[in-house]
C-alpha cells in the first residue's frame, strides 16, 4: 500500500473511533422518569414469583429502588448481591429496593431458589419492560435502576450493571 492508501484508513479509522465514542454516550443516555410513568408504576397490578398481588401502597412514601432485571441477565445476576447488601444497609432509613422480574413466574422461582435476596421480587413479564421503557429505558436494555423519593419523584436512572459506591451515592441524594 503506498502512502496515500495509509493515510486514508487511518483518517477513517479515526472518524469511526470518534462516531463510536459519540454514539456509545447517545445509545446509553437515559432520561428520568416521568410523573405518568411512576403513577403507572404504583398503579400496576404486581405479583411475586408465587402468584401473591402485592400492594404498592406499602411501597409508597419511601425511598424505592427499582430494579429491572432478568435471570438471564448476566450483568443483572452480578449486581444483585450488591443490591442485596445495600437494602439490607438502609432497611432502617425507609429504603425498599424492589426487583421487577422481566422473565416468566417459573424462571424467576427457579433462579431465586438458588440466588435468594432480601428485597421483594416481582413478576414484571412484558409489561414490565414496557413500563421500563416509559420510566426513561430508551434502550429496553437491562439492568435498569430508578430509584424513586418518597415523594413520588424520579431523582436517579441508570442502564447497565451500576456499582455498590455509584447506588449508595444516588440514595444518599434521595434521602
């Protein structure tokens, strides 16, 4: 290859790695939850992995991290000790975290036999990945964490696996 050849490549090189780096910041963006979509959240009929409905109403008035999650989930498996161990540090300062299951009922029994957690875990199926979408998931990828203020607004959003340090933070806020 001569000289010109090179440079060519390297200049497109250059513009994929820069277009990959702008788009990688665009494709991950999330954008918080709105008023209608937390509404949507407390009004939706929830049930455990056991057919139990669960009432929301215990669910409000605190600080609510939400977390959609699937068994299959690599990243989503790897962050729930973490969550685990967080509820479990602010049990007494009014935090629920609450796992939303996007995966059938026998899965989600299945998985938590041999993964337990602390915090409840719902059945979220395809409505739950909808309602995850409206709560600021453009992607519809998971994991995707909200975390909610007791007074019903939206102050964090993140998809993909997030950190014990970055959640404890963004509680904090919340408080």
């Amino acid at each position: 290859m001569n000289r010109r050849q090179w440079i060519t490549i390297t200049g497109i090189s250059l513009l994929a790695l820069f277009a990959g780096i702008l788009s990688s910041q665009w494709i991950s963006k999330t954008g918080l939850a709105s008023d209608p979509s937390i509404k949507a959240f407390f009004a939706n009929t929830w049930q455990t992995p056991d057919g139990k409905v669960v009432d929301t109403k215990n669910w409000q008035g605190k600080v609510l991290v939400v977390n959609f999650w699937a068994s299959w989930c690599p990243p989503c498996v790897e962050e729930m000790p973490a969550l685990d161990k967080l509820q479990q540090e602010y049990l007494q300062k009014n935090v629920l975290f609450v796992g939303i299951g996007i995966d059938s009922p026998s899965n989600i029994r299945e998985f938590l036999q041999k993964t337990p957690v602390s915090y409840p875990i719902v059945i979220g199926g395809l409505e739950g990945s909808n309602l995850s979408k409206q709560m600021g998931n453009s992607q519809g990828a998971l994991p995707y964490t909200v975390i909610i203020s007791p007074n019903g607004k939206s102050t964090y959003t993140k998809l993909g696996k997030i950190s014990e340090e970055e959640l404890r933070k963004a509680i904090n806020s919340a408080l």
